[in-house]
C-alpha cells in the first residue's frame, strides 16, 4: 500500500480544541507517515457538506478516507456518498446511528471516535454540585443541532443539583458567540432579576467569552459576577487547564482530541485490510477532581462562619 492521504474536516480555527484538534492529528500523520489535509468549515454546516462533497466527487482530490468532526448533524447522506466511492468514513465526536449500516458493505473503515460526552455533562453536574448546591446557574450551550451539545445537556442534567434552576443561552463553540449571547442576555430587563450564582459553559472558549462579556460592565455589577464560578470544558493544556490555574474558570473537564487516535485507528484498520471497531469512547477527567472542588467549597465555607 502507497502513502496513505487523509482528509481532515475540522469545524472552525476560533477554537482551542480544535487547534489542538488539527495538532494532534497532525503530530499522528508524522509519525504514521500519511498524508494529511485539514480543511475547516467556519461552524457553518451547509459549507462542510459542499466542502466534502466536492471532495470526494473529484478524482484528483480523492483521498483514501475523510475524518470529520460534524458541524451539525452526523452527515449521512455524504457518509453514503463517500462509501459509495470506496472512501473510508471517521466521524469525530458523534455518535451516528448510520454507522452499523454503513460498514456492511464498506470497502473501506467506517467508524466513530468521540469523547464520551454524557459523561462530560454528567461531570459538569457534578462540579456544579460541589459548587453551588443551588440557585440560579447561566449555562452556555453548543449549537442545537450537535450531538455533542444534546448529549453534554443530558450528561449534566442527570447529575445537577435538584435545587439549581438554569438560565440557558446558545453559542456555537466560540468565545465570541458566547461573548454576544451574554451581552444579548444583559440587555434584558429580566436578567436583572436573576441572582446568577455561577456560569456553566460547555467549552472554555465560551466560559472565557461570557467571563468577558460580564467583565465589561460598570465597576460594581462587574466586581459581582466575576466573584462567581466560570466553568469550562475541553481542558486544552495551554488554554483550559491554564485558565483553571490562573483563577480565570473554577473548573473545566479534561477531552483529549479524538482526531489524532482517529488517525492511529484508520491506519491500522487500512494496513490490515480490516473494519475498526465501530464505536470508540473516549474517557474525560474533571479538572480539578470534584472531591478537590468539594474541599475548596468546604474550606471556603468555614473560612465565611
């Protein structure tokens, strides 16, 4: 078999985990000697499907295997197309029910790599309940049509303290959707009436967009809100986990890019002439661990009595 030569489609360059997304693979594609091109779909859905379409309908473009994170939905209809043209088929951080399907009569991989992401929003839940047992939360969420950001919802709703009640906001995985929908929210009379007693993000780019958003108000309403709890997730070493350290967010949850072991699973499966498994999970990890969380909200109890 000659060099392998991949297409990876990413969702957008505003993004820390996708950089480290695009780092990651390409690191992988060194060591594993294949040809890769990353592409990006600037979050907008109808873009990442002309861009792969046309992909995979030119045969001077057409590579072994496309490896995508989705910006919306699974993709199916250009899984198929792919798979039609003997195209292997990586999806990224989704779960697709199309896969099984798919892989019947597939000459090439077909398979999912995702971060577990119920188990990111039940971590969430469960740093939000060593933290603020109850009240009024603000909760920044993913665009409505990702798998990633229903799944990460029904993670955290499963473990969330009863006694919180959320405010919930869209952004679409960017600091500055997160920055505008915050700003949106205080510019309603009602957001005045609302006690926030933290801010739950389902990334740090965003938790840092509304961290900023309410960092621009006036020196008292500021001075208020930024005593209270950011958390993040994604847990990038150099943003995420950097900005728990610095005090900027309280706390984020560790994904490690699926990209890069997408790759590593695609070339095995490609050498071997063989289908990869059709599901690979990726374990997340709070940072810092929720017993920790516990202990600091403990310790800062006693230090208040």
């Amino acid at each position: 078999m000659g060099k392998l030569n991949v297409v990876v489609a990413l969702t957008t360059r505003e993004n820390d985990y996708q950089a480290e997304q695009a780092a990651a693979v390409a690191d992988m594609a060194a060591r594993l000697g294949i040809k890769i091109r990353i592409i990006y779909a600037d979050n907008d859905a109808v873009n990442q499907t002309q861009q792969l379409i046309k992909i995979i309908q030119d045969p001077a473009q057409k590579p072994c295997a496309i490896l995508v994170e989705p910006v919306g939905t699974g993709m199916p209809q250009v899984a198929k197309a792919a798979v039609a043209a003997s195209i292997g088929w990586g999806i990224i951080n989704s779960d697709p029910e199309y896969i099984p399907e798919l892989r019947q009569d597939a000459a090439a991989p077909v398979f999912s790599v995702s971060t577990d992401q119920t188990e990111v929003g039940r971590i969430q839940g469960q740093q939000l309940e060593a933290l603020v047992p109850a009240g009024n939360v603000l909760y920044l969420e993913g665009p409505f049509n990702s798998t990633a950001t229903q799944l990460r919802t029904k993670g955290m709703l499963a473990t969330k303290p009863a006694g919180v009640q959320l405010k919930m906001l869209k952004g679409d995985w960017t600091e500055r959707s997160a920055h505008h929908a915050v700003q949106s929210w205080l510019s309603l009379g009602s957001s005045r009436l609302l006690q926030i007693l933290a801010v739950l993000c389902q990334n740090d780019a965003m938790a840092m967009g509304a961290r900023k958003a309410l960092g621009g108000l006036t020196d008292k309403d500021r001075e208020q809100w930024l005593r209270i709890p950011f958390m993040g997730c994604d847990g990038v070493t150099r943003t995420g986990q950097e900005w728990v350290r610095r005090g900027f967010l309280k706390s984020t949850v560790i994904t490690p890019p699926a990209a890069g072991i997408a790759l590593e699973i695609l070339a095995k499966a490609l050498h071997a002439g063989s289908m990869p498994p059709d599901r690979t999970l990726i374990p997340p990890q709070s940072f810092p661990a929720v017993a920790q969380l516990r202990g600091q909200t403990m310790k800062a109890s006693s230090s208040r009595s």
